[in-house]
C-alpha cells in the first residue's frame, strides 16, 4: 500500500454486545478530524443521555499518527484501548468508534469490560464496509474569468473532485487533491497566468 493511501469504513456501522444486563452499543463513523470526532461525541451524548458510560477511541491520518482513546470513567485501559485495538488489528483510520454503556446492574470486573468494549467494537467493524482512500488535501484556486478554460482542463486531465465551486466576476474552485500530486498540480495551477492557489483546512461555508 502506498504512503498516503489508508484503509477506512465507507459509511457508519453499528454493533451490540450484552453481558449480565448491560448493553454496549458501539458505533462506528469515517471521520477526518478531531472536531468532527468532539461533534459527533456530542451528539451522541445528548441521544444516549441516559446511559452510563461514552467510551471511544479513534485513529486519524494515512500514518494513523493522530489517536486517542477515552474511557470516560470507566477503569483505566477498560474500554478505550481495547476499541482502538480494534481500530488499529483492521488496520484502520480516519475512522472513529464509540461504544454506550447502559449498565445492568451486575458489575462485570476489568477483565468482564475489557471484552465487553473489544466486542463490540469489533462487531461494528464486521458491519462496516471497510474500502481503500487516499489521503488528500483541499486546494482553493482563485482566477479571472478568461482563465476558466485552462483550469477546468487541468481539473479533466486529472480528473480532480471539485468540493466547491463560486463562478463570478473572479471565480474560485476548491479541490480535493491526493496528498502526493498536492506539488505537482499547484505547480501546473500556478503556472495558468493569474491563478492564485492557496491550501484550505475545511472547506468554506
């Protein structure tokens, strides 16, 4: 596999695992970031406001280099690292697993919850279609409009996805780029007389 390119999940998928009363729901998303990560924790808390726990773990980037696991007051190492391990032995990323907790009343000892957590999240992922992406990075190119030819043909001839796109008296085009041809199209953009690229970090609301 190449350098930038990384295994994910295609579309949210959900698992379940009960023991002894309780009920662990995990949830498994593609996310791209850490504010998407706290966006999509927050909404959870607020739909599973009656349960005990929110425990999660996610795995971000082509190197996996940005992680992180929250037990959310669960024992220490009970059920974050178990879910990231789950993440991390399908070889994942840019994916993000939460599992709710609804407590049963029996206590199920660190060992009991250390399955529990790892279960389910791994049964999310066997739910999940997992697909191969490259990392990418959004580029914004700012012109004239007697420039628009040229750019749109450098958009066909690498058949770039277009994120967003403003066509006025000066028009903007924003573009998701693979990470390695990032160097080479803004070379060949900036090249286009009067043709101003600049890299985005979100795309513009």
């Amino acid at each position: 596999m190449e350098e930038d390119t990384y295994r994910t999940i295609e579309a949210p998928a959900e698992g379940l695992y009960k023991e002894k009363g309780s009920k662990f729901i995990a949830l498994a998303y593609p996310v791209y970031s850490e504010e998407e990560v706290k966006e999509t924790m927050a909404e959870l808390k607020k739909q599973y406001y009656d349960a005990r726990h929110h425990c999660y773990a996610y795995s971000l980037g082509a190197d996996k280099g940005r992680f992180r696991a929250n037990d959310d007051g669960e024992p220490n190492h009970s059920a974050g690292d178990p879910i990231l391990g789950q993440i991390r032995s399908a070889d994942l990323s840019n994916v993000l697993i939460a599992v709710i907790r609804y407590f049963g009343g029996t206590k199920l000892g660190v060992g009991g919850l250390i399955n529990a957590y790892k279960t389910a999240a791994a049964d999310a992922l066997e739910h999940a279609t997992i697909i191969e992406k490259h990392e990418t990075v959004l580029l914004q190119a700012q012109y004239a409009y007697p420039q628009m030819n040229d750019v749109m043909s450098l958009v066909k001839e690498y058949d770039l996805n277009v994120r967003d796109q403003q066509f006025e008296l000066d028009c903007c085009l924003t573009l998701e780029v693979r990470k390695k041809l990032q160097e080479e199209i803004t070379t060949k953009l900036e090249g286009i007389e009067g043709v101003k690229v600049s890299v985005l970090n979100e795309l513009p609301v």
